[in-house]
C-alpha cells in the first residue's frame, strides 16, 4: 500500500531534526530532481526523484507536480522516503519523494523545475530534458539478436598519455527480464604494462537504465580499478571474466528444477586496446609525476657540523600516479657527501581518485667547513586535464657547516686512502696458470736426462762386451774384416789372387761369425753348419763360390768380368749371412 | 721447414703483441671512465681485460681503486691482494690493504701457519713450483752428465758411489718437491668474502649447521678439490682454523 499523506515516521523525523540540528543555516540543505529514463518509449513508466537533504530541516512543503508535456503523472504511485547520516558528526537527513509517470506521444520535452518551500525558503530544482521514443522504431530483429546479458571492459580513456590515471569499469548489461542475484569476478586480472590500483567499490553495484540498438539494458558498474599506463605505445587490456547467478523472469519455470530457475553464467570482456601517448621533453626536474601535485623542498639544519647527516625532505602531495614517482635528482655540491635516500609514501583512494602522498629524503654529509647552497630547482609534473606540464620552482637551500670542536684531537688517527690509480702503460701478462702435469715442457724435461741414461748404458754395455766378448767382437767384426779381403779381390790384377781373397773373405767370415777356429776349416765343413744354421739355398751358394775359388785354375777362361761378379755375389751372400745368422 | 717454423713463430708472436696492445687500449678507456666517476664502467672496463687472458699489477690496484667508490670492500681487498703479486705494484697494494683492512666492521682472528705449510707458501710465492723444478732438472742432468761421464772415464774421487747417489736422490727429491708446491697451489686457494656477511655450515646446504658467520673482508683458504664435490659451494678454512662450507657468490678467490 502506498501512503500519500504525513507518515508518523515523517513526524518523528522532523521533531529529531529540530531537536538536534537547532537552528542550521540554510545553506546546508540541497535539492535535486532526476528522472530514471531519459529516453523512454510510448507507454513505458519513468520515475522522477525529488531529494531533499540537509542538516536543518524544520518545515518541508511537500512537491507539487505541475503538468509535464510527453509524460502524464500516475498520481497514486507517489513514495517517500527518509535516510538518515552523520555528516562531520552532526546528523542528516535525506527525504525523497518519488513520483511515477507514463511516457506518452515520441518527441523531445523538457520536466520544468519543482518549486519547494523549506523553512520558509523557496529552492528550485533544474529542469530535466527527456525524449519519448516511438516503439515501432524499434528492430525486432536485432532486439532478439541481442544477447540477454554481457560485460565490459571500459576504461575511462583510451588515448591517455604515460603515467595518467584511467579508470578501467567493469560494466554488466543486462535486459529487464533478466534477474541478476549474484556476481563473483575472477580474481588474478593482469593489466601489462600498466600499474594497477583497486579503488574503493560498492559493496552492491547500482543500475541504471539505458538504451543500446533500441534496446534497454540494465547497466551495473561492478567495480572500477585505477590504471597507470607505464610506457608508450599500444597497450592492450586482456579479458576480465565475471561469473554471475541469473534468472529469467519471463522463461516458465521449470518444476522439477529447485533452483528457481537460476543459471550460473561466466562471462567474458573483450580485451581493449589504450593508446598510451608519450610525455613531451622538459628542461626542469621531472621524476615521473603525473596528475595534480603540491611540490615543497625543506631542510631540516640550517647550521650543522662537518660530519653531521642533514636531511633535505621533498614532499608531494595531491591527486594521480603516487606510487610511480621516482625520487627527483638535484644538483648538489660536489663537497658534500650522499647517502643512500630514504622514502615514504602513503596512498588514498576516495571519489575514484588515486591520491596521496609521497615523500623523498636526501642524506647529505658536509666534508668541510663552509656555507652550501643547493640551488633553486624548477621541478615538473604533467596535468593530463591542461595536456601539458605544469612547472614548480623550489626554492634554493642554503646551511652552514662547521668544525665540530669535540673530533680535532680524534681525526688524526684515521687511517687516509692516499692511493691513487696507475693510469700509464703497463706491463702485460698471461692470466693462466695451467699445473706442471699439463705443461708439455716439463714432460720433455723429465724425459730427456731418463732417455740420455738409457743411450750411454747401451754404449757402455756394448763397449764392454768388445771388450770381454771374443766371440762377440769377432761376430761383430767379421763383416768388415770379410769386406776388406773382398776390397783386395777388387785391386788385385791376377785372376788367381782374386778367388783366392773371395774365398779367404768367406771363410774369415763364418769362421768369425761362428766363432769357428780358423785353422782346419774345409768347404765341406763350413757348408755343412751354414746349412744348418741358415738354409739350403744359402749354403748352395756358398759352396758354388768355394767350389770355382778352389778350381779356378782349370779354368783358362776366367775373365776379369767373371771376377768382379764373384765378387758381388759373394759380398751379397755375406750380407745374406749376416743377416740370418 | 726452417721457413714454417719462422711464420709460425712470428705468428704467435704478433698475436701476443696484439693481445697486448688491446689490453693496454681497454685499459686507457677503463681509466677515462673511472677519471669520469663513471665506477661501474670502469669495472666492467677492467674485467674485460682480465676476461680476455691479460693481466697486471696496475690493473688489479685500479680495479680495488674502484671497488673502494663503489663501496665494497670485500672486493676492493681481493683486487688489492692480487696487485701485490706483481713486484711494480706490491707496495702500493699493501698500503691500500692497510687502509681497506681497517674499514671493515669485523676483524678476523688469524691463526698463525705451520713451519711446513709457510715453507712451502713461501716457495710458491718465491721461486714458484716450475722455478723448483727447473732447479731439479738442472740437478738431475748433473747428476746423469756425472754417472754417463764415469761410465766411459771413471773419475778419481773417493766415495764416488755415494756421492753420485745423493746427488742423484735429491735431484729427484726437488723435482717432487716442485710437484707437491704445485699441488699444494692447484688445491688451496686464497679467498676473501666480499658480501656483508654470510653463513659456514657444517655440509653444502641451506639448512646445514651454522659453523660461524664469515663477514666482508675475511681471508679464507678454499679447498677447490673438496669443493668439487658440491655445486655452488666452497669449502673452506677460515682465518681461526675452522672449516665449513660457503656459497660460491659470497666469496673471490685469488
């Protein structure tokens, strides 16, 4: 049932405002209209809101609704109601009256502005522009290929520049006969090449009504997240997915279903694409800050003393990329020694803003005595919303530094680095340094003196056995003893003497190599143990020369020719000796 | 033949003299970078001339010039030590020691060495393990000159056998010796931590037992052929006689 006159609820509302907001100035209380549609079809109902808040309300004046063109009022849904708030801890009040109306002929209109009595004081609300539609515009076809339900990714710009803030929604569609009764998004969304925020979210998303292609959708922002593009370039946005719980209102239930006809939907955003800009070049400081910045440099010593640490503070404060500034670069004297920077930051995350503050302190240590000036530093942040940069100057920094009396009689035993770098030519070496096992020298080096040993032990042992040894110097000694004879063979001029130094060669030589005593030695005998210890062939040869030696004069015929080839055959069959035996 | 042995050796020669001349030139560049405070760079300038198989004492005492701006320690004494092998910078070397040595927090307790284990770093350092054995070979060719020449013409001295023996015996000796110096060297290495400070532990693992804290700047010895035994790790002896393991990041060995 709906109720149109002064509630007791109302009544009670008004004695708790007088009792407690006393006598509030006027300025506190605020008015407003707005209409659920702006572009409402023939005979589709639109509500109208009419807010009234403040902290000192004592006497309202209920609305009163004038004639609207395009719309005609149903005067028996109007609504009230009340929500109360502590603001800056005093308590507020909100009333609302709703009132509905259905859309009559298609054209453009205007909703007049309500005139309201409040404590006496008229307030007017601003005027609302509307359209009324004509549903036969409407395609049936591409109305049914609509799909019931989707999400989007939409950021709240896609040409920002690097380090702008953009707000990427999260944003649910769907038709009025769906039902949404939940929604879960998938955790683990990743924005490469982005820093990413979560900003402060509704814990229920608010709808609103609009139209795409003609047809209406309920749209819901889930949750909204701050990004800060890091470079330049086509950065893309991947997919965020959403798993929702749905009904249809107009599908038939199913009977044998117990879940009411809900459906569990996972949906998916398109990725989407952001232009990311780069910044323009700047001549001042800029460490990356992008957004709307307070900037203060401080020192917190004005006078110290040689040695002591004084701290030079930078301070940002204000709205946009906190959290990827870096720490400003200035130019110090070179007397004075650095120290590793410290920094702190602190981020806030109201009205879909990421804000804060963050602050850089530079340590810096005075060698010396003397006065130091930092200078004047022009310091540059960009303002995404003047698209340019916006130039602060901080001041220079001036402090004195003096000897502390107390270390004079300490500095003296320090120990002073005096050591300066060899900046010249140098004497270059190899770097390696292999084991004696891997070098090839030490090898042959341990070799050699082994290897000499061994060769003058053979000599010796050989001298010595000449020497001790008949039998073996007289083998050793045959051959060349043998040759000789041969040698006189080849001088001589008589045929005769010439066998006869052949066979003297022969028989020295076995009789030597044998170790065969010279005396009684015959051609038989000699022939019989070259058989036997080289081989038929041999001792047939031997005996063949033996034979002509010894019957070389009967033979008249023997010519010097014949000699000199007896002669090689007998020197060849020495060698053949000497070699088997 | 006599041809080709003259290339080849003119070769190898001009590739050393090159080798040289580009030690020298990245050298230069190294120094402008350091001269610009441009430390980094001109550390990375100096490894690359150690990377390419040069070396010297001016490069090892620039490089802990260097270490000591870039504010480790650690490192600037393990570059130091390795200039003060090199008789042009040894002095200047132990005077930068002196002064990084004083700059550490912690101060290792040193045990003092054995008679044997300083005698034989001392002939390492001095004549060094080929110096002893080329004194051995000269010994042992001697000794083989005397024998082979007593062999042919025997040499009237009294008590001849004995001598040639002894002499031959310590010939052999020092040519084991220069083996063992050279052993000795190949295994032991000296170290220094060049990290803040890092754990020993009992074996090469994280969780292991904790023998002591090492800290920037100790002299460690690292056994290289224990070490073998365990990826990553060294195995070493700290300055007061205890052993563990360390990870190979937290140290330098010379």
């Amino acid at each position: 049932m709906i109720k149109t006159g002064k509630s007791i609820g109302f009544i009670c509302t008004l004695i708790f405002a007088i009792v407690f907001t006393g006598n509030s100035p006027a300025q506190d209380i605020s008015v407003s209209a707005s209409l659920s549609e702006s572009n409402i079809f023939t005979g589709e109902s639109v509500r109208l809101d009419v807010t009234i808040s403040g902290q000192g309300l004592n006497s309202i004046d209920r609305p009163q609704i004038p004639a609207v063109e395009g719309l005609r009022w149903l005067s028996g849904s109007t609504n009230q109601s009340t929500n109360y708030s502590y603001i800056n801890g005093r308590p507020s009040v909100a009333y609302t009256y709703g009132y509905s109306f259905i859309a009559q002929n298609p054209g453009e209109y205007t909703f007049p502005s309500l005139s309201i009595d409040i404590n006496g004081v008229q307030y007017t609300t601003k005027p609302l522009s509307f359209k009324v539609l004509d549903p036969s515009t409407i395609d049936e076809g591409n109305a049914n290929r609509s799909p019931d339900i989707y999400v989007r990714l939409e950021p709240s710009t896609t040409e920002p520049v690097v380090g702008e803030q953009v707000i990427a929604s999260i944003v649910l569609y769907f038709k009025n006969e769906v039902e949404v009764s939940s929604y879960q998004p998938s955790p683990g969304w990743k924005a490469e090449g982005f820093w990413k925020e979560d900003l402060e979210n509704r814990q229920q998303a608010r709808t609103t009504s609009t139209l795409i292609g003609g047809v209406r959708y309920q749209r819901a922002i889930l949750l909204q997240t701050a990004i800060f593009p890091t470079k330049s370039g086509e950065l893309t946005l991947s997919s965020f997915e959403v798993v929702v719980q749905v009904r249809n209102r107009n599908r038939r239930r199913d009977i044998f279903s117990f879940g009411l006809g809900q459906e569990r939907k996972e949906l998916q955003t398109l990725p989407v694409s952001l232009d990311v800009s780069p910044l323009p070049e700047t001549d001042a400081v800029y460490s990356g800050a992008v957004g709307k910045f307070q900037i203060s440099r401080s020192i917190n010593l004005e006078k110290a003393f040689v040695g002591e640490s004084i701290e030079i503070t930078t301070d940002i404060i204000g709205q946009g990329n906190i959290p990827l500034i870096v720490k400003p670069e200035y130019e110090f004297p070179e007397s004075l020694e650095l120290y590793d920077p410290q920094e702190s930051s602190s981020i806030t995350r109201n009205n879909q803003q990421i804000g804060g503050s963050k602050s850089f302190t530079d340590i810096i240590i005075a060698r010396n005595e003397g006065e130091y000036i930092i200078p004047e530093q022009q310091f540059a942040y960009y303002d995404p919303d003047r698209r340019r940069y916006s130039i602060v100057t901080l001041p220079a920094l001036t402090f004195e530094a003096e000897r502390d009396p107390r270390l004079v009689n300490t500095e003296s035993n320090e120990y002073r680095f005096d050591v300066q770098p060899i900046t010249g030519l140098a004497n270059w070496e190899p770097a390696q340094s292999d084991p004696l096992l891997r070098k090839g020298w030490i090898w042959m080096l341990l070799v050699l003196p082994v290897f000499s040993l061994g060769i003058a032990f053979v000599v010796k042992t050989y001298n010595d056995r000449m020497d001790n040894d008949s039998a073996f110097a007289r083998a050793q000694k045959a051959k060349d003893n043998a040759f000789e004879e041969l040698a006189y063979a080849v001088q001589t001029s008589e045929i005769k003497n010439g066998y006869h130094f052949i066979e003297k060669s022969l028989f020295q030589f076995v009789s030597d190599k044998l170790d065969l005593p010279k005396a009684g030695l015959s051609t038989d005998k000699i022939t019989q143990v070259i058989e036997i210890k080289t081989d038929k062939d041999t001792a047939k040869e031997l005996k063949r020369i033996l034979d002509k030696c010894e019957t070389i004069s009967y033979a008249p015929n023997t010519s010097q020719e014949t000699l000199q080839s007896d002669i090689e055959k007998a020197r060849e069959l020495i060698k053949k000796i000497g070699r088997l035996l | 033949m006599r041809i080709l042995s003259l290339i080849v050796l003119s070769l190898f020669s001009s590739i050393n003299v090159s080798a040289r001349q580009n030690a020298q030139l990245m050298f230069d560049q190294a120094n402008t970078l350091l001269e610009e405070n441009n430390f980094m760079g001109a550390l990375e300038s100096y490894r690359n001339i150690e990377k390419i198989g040069e070396i010297s004492g001016p490069l090892y005492l620039n490089m802990g010039i260097t270490s000591i701006e870039i504010d480790s320690l650690g490192l600037a004494k393990f570059y130091f030590l390795k200039a003060r092998n090199f008789s042009a910078t040894k002095s200047t070397a132990d005077e930068a020691i002196e002064y990084v040595s004083s700059q550490f927090s912690r101060q290792s307790a040193m045990l003092p060495k054995l008679p044997w284990d300083r005698a034989v770093n001392n002939l390492k350092v001095g004549i060094g393990a080929s110096g002893i054995f080329i004194l051995g070979f000269i010994m042992i060719s001697i000794s083989v000159i005397v024998i082979i020449f007593n062999w042919f013409k025997p040499i009237p001295i009294p008590k001849k056998p004995t001598i040639i023996t002894t002499a031959a015996l310590l010939s052999v000796l020092t040519v084991v010796l220069a083996f063992y110096v050279d052993y000795v060297d190949q295994r032991y290495k000296d170290g220094v931590i060049i990290v803040k400070e890092i754990p020993v532990t009992t074996q090469p693992a994280d969780n292991a037992d904790l023998v002591s804290i090492a800290y920037e700047g100790y002299s460690i010895t690292v056994d290289t052929f224990t070490s073998e035994n365990a990826d990553g790790w060294y195995y070493i002896r700290l300055g007061n006689g205890q052993f563990g393991w360390i990870k190979i990041s937290g140290s330098k060995i010379l």
